[in-house]
C-alpha cells in the first residue's frame, strides 16, 4: 500500500490503521460463516452479537453507569437537534448555550418544539471562548440544558461541565466523544456522530439514562421516540450494521491501546506540542481563547488569507490533508482525532516552521 497522506479533516475523520485492515480482512468472510457483514441479517445471532458487544465495549470504555443505555441510531448529531427536543420538551422550556455554529443548529430545531432560553452565549467574541459554566443563566423549572461539548469551526471544548442540579443535562459530544475521561453521571443524555473518534459516518451513538426513558412524550413517530430503540436493543429497525462492526472495532482498539486514560494522555500531549508551536510564533494566531482550547481541533489563522490559501496547497503536496478551515470561517484548522499519529504532529509542526521561514 503505498504511504497514506497525514489525514486531518474533521469529519468523517481518521479511523485507526488497524482497524481497517482488520476489516479488510473480514470483509468478504465475517465470523467464519461465508458472508460479509455488508450481506448479513440484522436478526442474525452473527450481528446480535456484534451489537452486543459494541454496547458493552462502550460502556466499559466510558465508564457508563448501569442505569444508561447505548442506542445506535442513525440521522448523525442533526437528527438529535431535532429529537432530543421532540421527546423531552413538549412545549416546555429548555436552556441551551450557544458556543458556536452547532449549537446554533441545534437551538433552531429545539424551537419548533417550545421554549428556548440562551443560558448564555460566546457569539459576541465570534465564538473563541467556552462560557464559564458557573456564570450560566439557567432556568429553574427547564426541561434540560443543552451543551455542545466541542465545536469543531471554532476550535473550542468544555473543560468543565455546568452542575444544572436537578435539570437534566444534555450534550452533544460528536467531535470530543471518547477523546478523554468525563463524568458521565452528571449527564442525563449524551448524542454522538460517530465520524470523529468512535467509527465511520452512518451511525449514531445515544447514550440515555434509564429514567430519561419515562420522560419521552407519547403519541410520537415510532422511529423518532427513543423509547422504541430502547425497547428493542436498536434493532427495532434494519441498524447501520456496518458502521456499528466499525464502532466495535474502534473500541476494541481502545481498549488495546490501555484505555481511555492512555488516549487522553495522547490527545494532551499532541494538542500541547501543537499549542506550544501556535504559541511561540508571532505569524500563527490561534483562534481559540487559551482556557478553552480544544484537544481535537486546532484552528488557526495566518497574516493573510493569500498566505493561508498557500499554506493549504503547500501542506497538500507535502501529503498533509484536510487543514482548510470550515468554509464558514476560513483559516487553518488541524483535527487531531484519537486515531491522529503523534509523529503526524511533527511533520505538521516541522512544516509550519519551515513554511513560517520562508513567508516571513
């Protein structure tokens, strides 16, 4: 095979070297039993058990209480703007923080169903920092609060969770999922497209606290109530069984790896070294306030955008791709998933000085 570029787009992203080739393996025979996994029933003991253990690996990886489920849905995080709300708040109110250009998605699909209370917003700095959760203007009687745990435009993570005391707190953990240890119990629901850290597109990953279940409004569709999946293990319809193998593959790998602590640590030492060069630089600016930086997605700006428009097509031909930022803002932006190499870090940082070298 020849040599792979350095992969840094931000979704669907990076999947681990192994477990593709553990998959192309499998591919025409899965289990021994003479088909693919693309050509087996979803009713098949065959995937039962995959299901099953991607289920289980996820909540031993996560470290998820016993009172959760894991559902594997379809739709990516833009059905759960939809859902979450649908099920849960029936005409109520719900605070939800506006830290960027997903929670902005996801607060436009909460208003068809009630109220929408902005606890508190980032817009007016464009999005660079993360509100202190202390200082959240929430609302006593809310249904739940909405957070989005990382935005990947902007380049900025939650690095502590609100306490919403008896609200139910809800987050979209799409782009950070699996990326380090976190509190699961302080969450009452937990949504997740799983293009980033988890598999590849096409599945979603729900994980739902048992009395959240009680809470889902009567009388809806029966594909969009998340008691449906609940009751029938996900398989309540045809499941996206290749990308659930992937995600049970993927956690697997996690777990050859040491775990979510050995990830972490990764993911900390790559976005360090990474910071650090963005730091020490007076051509590189990065665009995310310094408490509130993401593990996963570095954004960046240089002195110009011919300059970065130059970056982009120089980084290309040096085998780096995915580095253009979001159409939305422009800039550079670096996505450094867990599967990202460390080594791929430093051809990046190594490129970056060069390029600075001969630009200054």
């Amino acid at each position: 095979m020849a040599e792979r570029p350095l992969n840094f787009y931000a979704g669907p992203a990076i999947l681990p070297l192994e477990v593709l080739r553990q998959a192309r393996e499998e591919l025409l025979d899965f289990n021994n039993n003479g088909l693919s996994i693309l050509e087996i029933s979803h009713r098949s003991k065959d995937y039962a058990a995959v299901n099953a253990a991607a289920e289980a690996d996820l909540k031993e990886v996560f470290s998820v209480p016993d009172n959760y489920r894991v559902l594997f849905l379809q739709g990516g995080a833009s059905l759960q703007f939809g859902m979450v709300p649908m099920n849960f708040l029936q005409g109520g109110k719900a605070d939800y923080v506006n830290t960027g250009a997903w929670a902005k998605k996801a607060i436009k699909e909460a208003k068809v169903f009630g109220q929408v209370h902005i606890a508190a917003s980032a817009e007016d700095k464009n999005f660079s920092y993360v509100p202190d959760p202390a200082g959240l203007d929430l609302t006593p009687d809310a249904r739940y609060v909405h957070i989005t745990s990382n935005e990947t435009i902007s380049g900025t993570q939650w690095n502590r969770y609100p306490d919403t005391g008896d609200v139910p707190l809800v987050a979209d953990m799409s782009s950070d999922i699996l990326c380090r240890k976190i509190p699961v119990e302080k969450f009452a629901l937990i949504y997740a497209g799983a293009q980033k850290n988890l598999g590849p597109a096409g599945v979603t990953v729900v994980i739902i606290r048992d009395d959240m279940l009680e809470l889902c409004a009567e009388g809806l569709t029966t594909m969009l109530s998340y008691r449906t999946h609940a009751e029938k293990d996900s398989l309540y319809n045809t499941p996206p069984v290749f990308s659930v193998y992937l995600v049970g593959l993927v956690l697997k790998w996690i777990k050859n790896q040491g775990g979510l602590a050995e990830i972490e640590s990764r993911n900390r030492e790559k976005a360090a070294r990474l910071y650090e060069t963005l730091d020490g630089s007076d051509f590189f600016r990065p665009t995310a306030a310094k408490k509130d930086r993401s593990l996963m997605n570095v954004t960046f700006r240089l002195p110009s955008e011919e300059l970065e428009a130059k970056f982009i097509a120089e980084s290309s031909g040096a085998g780096m791709v995915g580095l253009k930022g979001h159409r939305s803002v422009g800039g550079i932006r670096a996505s450094i998933y867990n599967a990202f190499p460390p080594e791929g870090v430093d051809k990046l940082i190594e490129f970056m000085k060069n390029f600075e070298k001969a630009n200054s």
